[in-house]
C-alpha cells in the first residue's frame, strides 16, 4: 500500500518542482539549492546503507538528483539549449554503465520535463495526460515494473487540486525526504530482528 502511494506522489512532488520554476527568481541558485540537498541526503542514505546493513547499492543515487536533472532538462529546453537539453537525457545511460543509477533515471526527467512543456506551460491537460501516460507505459514495460502504473492517479490531484487551510515551512518536504527513508529503515530492521 506504500508503495502504490510513494507512485502517486513522485509525480506530484515532480508537478510542484515544476510550478516552483516557473515562479523563482533565480532558476541557477534553485538547480543549486536541489545539488546541495541531494548531496546531503546521499551522504545520510549511504552512511544508513552501510551501518543499517540496507539492501541497495552504493552507486544508487537520490530523488533529488533525478529531480535537479528534471530542473536543468527544463532550464536547457526554455533556453533552447537542446545539446544540453540532450545532454541531461544521456546522463543517467552513461552512469548506470558505470554503476551509478538514479531513482526514476530517465522516465523522471522526462516526467518532470513533459509536465512541465504540456500542463505548466501550455495548460493543455490531454497533451500532458497522453504524455504522462506514454512514459509511464515505457517505463513500465522496459523496467518491468508495473506497480508504476498507479502514478496515473495522480492525474486526478494535478488537475484538481485542493487547497490547504495551513502553511507547510518552506524546507519541509526536502527534510522529510530523507528523514522519513530513515526512519522506515530503522523500524524495517527493528521488524527483521524481532524474535
């Protein structure tokens, strides 16, 4: 059940980095900000992996680098710069030969950047619904992964969002991020120990 809703929100924290483009001021210093906050929670996901003894890589890198991916994708699209644009597809092949994958890889960026060219920009909802949809679908049948599939229920919430009576602090879902992956480990390991 966690997992069908940890599908649904990738696509909506990926939405919301692409209405936070769209309204800052400073689109190098927020693809920055992003680089440090990966950075740091790579170093805290690889010290848990190596002392909580978790099962993953230690080439496995981050959301937040796959989201910092996304940001340049639609940086170099908005500037024209399709060499670059090209450039941050190829990445991730180019570092999986090596060992290093990224959480989402390719189908994030492309997520990232489709909702941002067909919903953000052009607010044309069945080009970007056809184009979520188209890869996902690639996803899911190259990686064999088709609890993938749910992220499409996130449609219903881009389209239709509510609104919230309350402020969230700026930093919060960058913190929970990782804090919320350790604290499921720990209990994960407290859970494989138990008599």
């Amino acid at each position: 059940v966690l997992r069908v809703v940890a599908r649904i929100a990738f696509p909506l924290f990926a939405y919301q980095f692409c209405i936070g483009y769209s309204y800052t001021k400073d689109i190098k210093n927020h693809i920055l900000r992003m680089l440090i906050f990966g950075l740091v929670t790579q170093l805290i996901f690889s010290v848990l992996i190596y002392f909580l003894r978790i099962n993953e890589q230690l080439g496995y890198f981050n959301i937040f680098f796959t989201l910092t991916l996304g940001l340049l994708a639609i940086y170099f699209y908005e500037e024209k710069k399709y060499y670059y644009l090209a450039a941050a597809f190829a990445l991730p092949p180019l570092l999986e030969r090596i060992g290093i994958t990224f959480d989402y890889g390719l189908y994030g960026i492309a997520l990232i950047l489709f909702l941002y060219i067909f919903y953000v920009r052009k607010k044309n909802t069945v080009l970007m619904i056809i184009a979520m949809a188209f890869v996902t679908f690639v996803y899911c049948f190259s990686e064999k992964n088709y609890i993938q599939m749910y992220c499409l229920l996130s449609v219903a919430f881009i389209i239709k969002p509510f609104q919230l009576s309350f402020s969230i602090p700026r930093y919060f879902f960058y913190l929970f991020y990782p804090v919320h992956l350790a604290i499921l480990h720990i209990i994960n390991l407290f859970l494989n120990q138990a008599p």
